[in-house]
C-alpha cells in the first residue's frame, strides 16, 4: 500500500552514505503521505548497507507502528512534531554531518557570508535554544522537535528549510525525502565555507540585504528566472 513511499525514504536514506553525510548509522530520512496520514522512516539502528524498501517502517502521525518487523528511528518523534507544524514539507532528513555539527555543538547559527548560502537558504541557519534537563529527561526526542517549531516562529520553513539542534546536529527538510537530502548537502558546504571564511577574516560581515534577496528571490521568489520552465 505504501510501497512507492518507502522506496523513495529507502533511495533517500541510501544516498545520505553516498553522499558522505553520514558514518556508522549517524542519520535518518522520512517522507510523509499527508492524504494517508502516514509516516514512513529508517528502522532504528540498520547499517545503510543492510536497508532495503521493505524495511522502511510505517507509523501514523501519532507514533503508532502501522507496518514494518522493525523498530523506527529513535528520532521519529522529532520527525513526527516537524510534519505536524511544518505542513508544506513531505521529507526530513538528519544528520551528524561534520560541519553542520560543529556549528550546532558551538550554539552558533550559520551566517549568511556569501550567494552561495543565499542561493538555498534565506538568511542566517538558525540554531535552537538548548533543551532543559527536565526536556532532556522526559521525551527527549519529541522536546527535540518542539525547540525546533519553537524557533521557528516567524520564519516560514520552505525559505529556511534547516536548523541547527544546540549541542546536537543539523535537521533539513524538503518537498520529498530526497530533497531534505540536498537541502542536507547544501547545509553541510555551506556550514563548511562559512567556518572558513571565519578562518579567513574572523569580523566578516554577513551579505548585503540586497544580495540575500537578489539570490534567493531570483531561484525561489514568485518572478524566479532561474533555471527553465
């Protein structure tokens, strides 16, 4: 019933070691069918090269086990908070990727030096506030996601499809599973230039305004020219 689901969250997963984003089982892809009210993510614990589609586990937008033998990722709670207050996306995706990482375990956003940071993302990655101990404690994983909604008031989630989790790691999303991966690639380069332009010149500004906008607006904006129609 959810084959096609489960073979794009499978592709997706598969790619996040191809694309050297992950090691050892550092990460997880999911992908939604809202019409169906289903999830469909990576079973907890499964080397990448051991995944097939058939064992992408289903669960509802509540947490239940609808199909699958094994155990979903210990992160689906965190996936589930996302679908349920991000209602434009249909993927998520995340990681430990090196950089991205790096920025979250210092409690640092991204900031925006460059067009290519513009080119994804519209302005600074944002990072969360750190979870308290009693939301470390008691559901760690679904708090995980609501730090996430938490700072993402006032930000619309298509035109700033990451965030940075304090003293964790990066979650990106997309319109399908396989675009939370790019949009995880995207982030990892980008956490990486930024950390060398810091390098470089340690009171680099961010770009211009004006820029940002003409970059991000000119592939994502309602008059977007680039690419082809």
């Amino acid at each position: 019933m959810y084959e096609q689901l489960k073979k794009a969250v499978y592709l997706a997963n598969v790619e996040l070691e191809l694309k050297k984003l992950v090691i050892c089982n550092w990460g997880n892809v999911s992908g939604i069918d809202r019409k169906a009210g289903i999830v469909v993510i990576k079973p907890s614990g499964v080397p990448y090269n051991e995944l097939m589609p058939d064992k992408m586990v289903v669960v509802s937008l509540d947490g239940k086990k609808i199909e699958g033998d094994l155990n979903p990722s210990s992160d689906t709670p965190t996936h589930l908070e996302l679908y349920r207050n991000f209602t434009e996306i249909g993927g998520i995706c995340h990681t430990h990727s090196c950089y991205a990482t790096m920025w979250s375990q210092a409690c640092r956003e991204i900031p925006c030096f460059g067009t290519t940071h513009a080119d994804y993302f519209y302005g600074a990655v944002p990072v969360t506030e750190q979870l308290t101990d009693d939301e470390i404690k008691t559901d760690y994983e679904l708090n995980t996601g609501r730090v996430i909604v938490r700072r993402f008031a006032g930000i619309a989630p298509t035109s700033m499809p990451a965030v940075l989790v304090a003293g964790h790691g990066p979650f990106t999303w997309g319109a399908t599973p396989m675009a939370s991966v790019e949009s995880a690639m995207v982030l990892e380069e980008v956490a990486k230039m930024a950390a060398g332009t810091i390098a470089v010149n340690p009171q680099q500004k961010a770009v211009r305004q004006t820029l940002l906008d003409k970059h991000y607006l000119r592939k994502h904006g309602k008059d977007a020219y680039y690419g082809q129609k």
